[in-house]
C-alpha cells in the first residue's frame, strides 16, 4: 500500500474520529443541560434510555405501561434522553392547562413529522393531525370545521350509523349461535370503516359482506410502520424487513391513489353542476374554493387522516368497552341494558334526541377512554426557557402529555384500575385537566362528537339483543400500534340477549 494511501487512511480516520469526539461532546452537553431535571438512570451514555424503550416496543407491546412506571417514580415533570434527543413527560394538570389549552405552542414538529410519509411515500403529510404551523393549520380548520361538529350534519348522520350498526346487527344474528367465535375488534373496524367511508366520502364500500377489500389490511400495515423500530435509520435497509416495508409502501400508495380518485371525480359532478351527496368531501372542497391556495396534496393528506383516525379510535374503543364489561361486572352490563330498555325499548331507529338521555352509557364509554384511551397522548413544542412545576426547562425541547398514564395514576382517579363509570356521573367532580382522550384546547380533535355519537348508536344495539362471552386464554393485553388495542382482539361467542323486551 502506497504511502499516499496510507495518509489518506489516516486523515479518514482522524475526521471520524474527530466527529464521534465532537458528537460525544455533544451528548455530554445535553446531560450537562438538563440532568437537573428528574429522570430514570440512561442504559447507556450514548444510547441513554433507547434500550429501555425498545424493550417495551418489541412485540408492539405497551410502552405507556414503562412510562407509568417512570412517572409514578420521577414525575411530575421527568426527562428521558435517546441519543442526543430529550423529551419531557409533564404528568401536572397545571402544564396542561398552560401547554395544551394555549396556541401558543404547537405540535412537536419532531414527533409528527415523523408521520409526512412512511418509508419515502407520503402519509399524513401536513393534514390536520400532523402540522405543526399554527397559522396553516388553524386554516385548515376553517376548511374542514364545518360538518364533523356541526349539530344538523350530525342530526343527518343517524341515518348512516342505524343503517351500517343494522347490517352489524345481522352479520352477529348469523353467528349467534355460542359457538362460533367472533374477533369482535376485526368486525368492528370493518363497521367503523364503512361508517366513515360513507359519510364522509360518499363510498359504499361494504366491509362487513366483502371480505377481499384492500383497506383493512391497508390500514393495519400503516398503523404497525407508524412506530416501527424499522423506520430507524440503517434498520429499514437489511433485507430481511424488505417486504415489511414494501407492503407498507403499497398500502400509502393504495390509500392515497383512492383519495385522490375520489376528490377528483367529485370536483368533476361539482363542476359539472351535478347532485352531489352534502358530506364531508364536499364541504371541504366547497370551503377550499372560498378560501382559495388548498392544494390537492394537502387535501389527501386529509383525506388519509379522517379515513384512518375516523374509524380506528371509535372501533378500538368499542372493542376495550366490550372487552372490559365482559369480564366480571355483571352489574354494569344491567345497569347498561337497564338504561337503553327504557330510553329505546325496541327501537331499531335511534333518534339524535335519545343519545342525550343515554347517561350510564355515556358514563361507561368515558370511563372506558380514561383507562383504555386509543390516542394515549400528545405533545407540545416549548421554543423559549420557561418553568414547570418548579423546574427550569431550557427551550427547544417537546412536552408530552400522557392521558393513559394520568388515568392510571392514584393521584387523579382513586382506585385507578377498578372500572367505574361512576366517576363520570353528573355528580361526580369533573376531571380538570388530567383526563384528555381526545386532546383538549384549540388542537383537540374535530370529530370526537361524531366518534361519540357513532360508539353510542353501535354499543346500544349491541346491548339491546346480544350477550358476548369471552373467549377463554386470550391475551387481555393492550397492543400498541401508536394507538392501542386489545392485543388478541376480543374474542367472543355470541348469544341473542337472554331477557330481551
């Protein structure tokens, strides 16, 4: 080897060597800058807590169950530190109401634009869920408020959930034998889907008589890559995870090659002064012509982010509901039946009017979310130095807010762990600023009502004829896929309701 080789060699090395001494430095500057604040020991210098999260990831296992740990422990307000990354879990009322309430700080730009795309293809892009921009983002809600909060849209809307919980209904009368076995969490996202389709879309896509359809698996691979360790840098390149991240790649491409086939055929009938169905698709392209410079690719992004988040969370929910009233409370399931016997009776056709007079079942959903929320937080970018809890915190780092944790904690609910819809009775005091399911402030969700009115319709038609019977050895685990769901997903046998009117 040539001596100008060799020198060559050596100046490589030297820069490396350099860098890595300049990186390490770094990291050593950032213990140095917020190691005042409370937190778990690192595993390692480097990798600081990766090793701990990772263990608590794998197998997509709940990795909310270690930060409870950590927050029971290091909180109110605790660090955690990822390379030369750090984030702070704030478990205080008092920065939620300060952080979360305020649109003085936005989304973590970090976090969510983690979500822009999956494995080089678009996906969430900048839509409602992911900006982290304020300003574009308050915009976007001005084009896409309208319908999913307003009263008559959702008065509209009660056609659409008794006609697809109806098809439900029938699909369970077939298998309501006690022996068949039900994945009640598959069937019910398949509902969920259809629901959101339809109204919000204008497609008929009949999941639940069409078992070939696409979406469902199309969803389910772009919730397992949202947090995937295979989206780590190096990772996603060994062969062995090449046809994961393919099929996920062929899913954002199917999910947002139907958007943009479904948005161009109704601007085309609007164009054409056809009739039009007044669902949300055409709102949002009624109020972005009104507002003008709301290009097409944002408005997939949309498009993805109602398709997915308007049917996930209302069907995981419906699932853990299930699940949790299955299970040894023979008393909440009476008081249930007890209520919608005599606010619906025999009813097939559930008014808007009767959900306000559906109390206990509105007691028991939410207490369902508080301890089994699908969305578990949510974070906030804090730009300048400022005090929380006590602490001084340098700027430039995200805020996380964990409701999962905070419904799980002593401190906020007594007996934590003890199903009790009484906690949401009118008499009950209200949670202030620990119990956020759907967020709160001005970033909160825009179709929790919707979700709401939806899970109602479904679980009250549910009581009104079956009884459900777990399956016996399934995992009654939560799953975590960035939003959670029962990890075996609630496998029952049904039965018509013994004691129907």
């Amino acid at each position: 080897m040539t001596d100008w080789l060799l020198s060559l060699l050596a100046l490589a090395g030297l820069i490396l060597g350099l860098l890595l001494l300049s990186y390490l430095g770094y990291v050593h500057y950032i213990h140095l800058k917020f190691d005042h604040i409370p937190g778990p020991p690192r595993d390692s210098f480097l990798m600081g807590h990766a090793y701990s999260l990772k263990e608590n990831m794998e197998g997509y296992k709940n990795r909310h169950d270690k930060i409870l740990q950590w927050a029971e422990t290091y909180g109110p307000l605790f660090r955690i530190n990822v390379f030369h990354q750090i984030a702070l879990f704030a478990i205080s009322p008092e920065a939620i109401k300060e952080y979360m309430m305020s649109p003085k700080y936005p989304k973590d730009p970090k976090t969510y634009n983690t979500l822009f795309n999956l494995f080089g293809k678009r996906f969430l892009g900048k839509g409602l869920l992911t900006d982290p921009d304020h300003d574009h983002w308050y915009k976007q809600r001005k084009i896409n408020e309208p319908l999913p909060s307003a009263k008559l849209y959702l008065m509209d809307m009660m056609g659409v959930f008794n006609e697809k919980a109806e098809h439900l209904m029938e699909r369970l009368e077939e298998k309501a034998d006690g022996i068949q076995e039900v994945g009640f969490h598959a069937i019910i996202n398949r509902l969920t889907l259809d629901v959101i389709c339809k109204v919000a879309f204008g497609m008929e896509l009949n999941l639940l008589d069409e078992n070939q359809s696409p979406f469902p698996h199309a969803i389910a691979m772009v919730l397992k890559a949202w947090f995937s360790p295979f989206r780590y840098l190096f990772i996603q390149y060994m062969p062995q995870h090449r046809k994961f991240i393919w099929e996920v790649q062929e899913s954002v491409e199917l999910l947002r090659k139907t958007g943009k086939e479904c948005i161009q055929k109704r601007k085309q009938a609007i164009q054409s002064r056809e009739e039009v169905p007044q669902d949300i698709l055409t709102k949002i392209l009624q109020s972005a012509e009104q507002e003008g410079d709301y290009d097409d690719e944002l408005m997939l992004d949309n498009f993805i982010t109602f398709f997915i988040a308007g049917q996930e969370t209302t069907a995981n929910q419906l699932a853990f509901t299930i699940m949790r009233n299955s299970r040894g409370q023979p008393e909440i399931t009476a008081k249930l039946r007890a209520e919608v016997d005599e606010v619906i009776g025999l009813k097939r056709d559930i008014s808007f009017d009767d959900l306000g007079k559906l109390r206990y079942v509105t007691q028991v959903l939410k207490e369902s979310l508080r301890m089994y929320p699908p969305a578990p937080g949510t974070s906030r970018y804090v730009a300048e130095d400022a005090v929380i809890e006590g602490i001084k915190v340098p700027g430039g780092v995200p805020l996380i807010f964990n409701t999962f944790v905070m419904g799980r904690m002593d401190k906020f609910f007594k007996d934590p762990y003890t199903f009790d819809p009484e906690r949401f009775s009118p008499t009950a005091t209200k949670p202030d600023h620990f119990y956020f399911p759907f967020a709160l402030g001005p970033r909160s969700c825009l179709g929790q009502v919707f979700s709401q009115m939806e899970a109602k319709v479904v679980l009250v038609k549910l009581l009104q004829r079956f009884e459900f019977n777990l399956v016996p050895e399934q995992s009654y685990e939560i799953m975590d896929l960035g939003t959670l769901r029962p990890r075996d997903g609630v496998v029952c046998t049904v039965t018509p309701r013994a004691d129907s009117l």
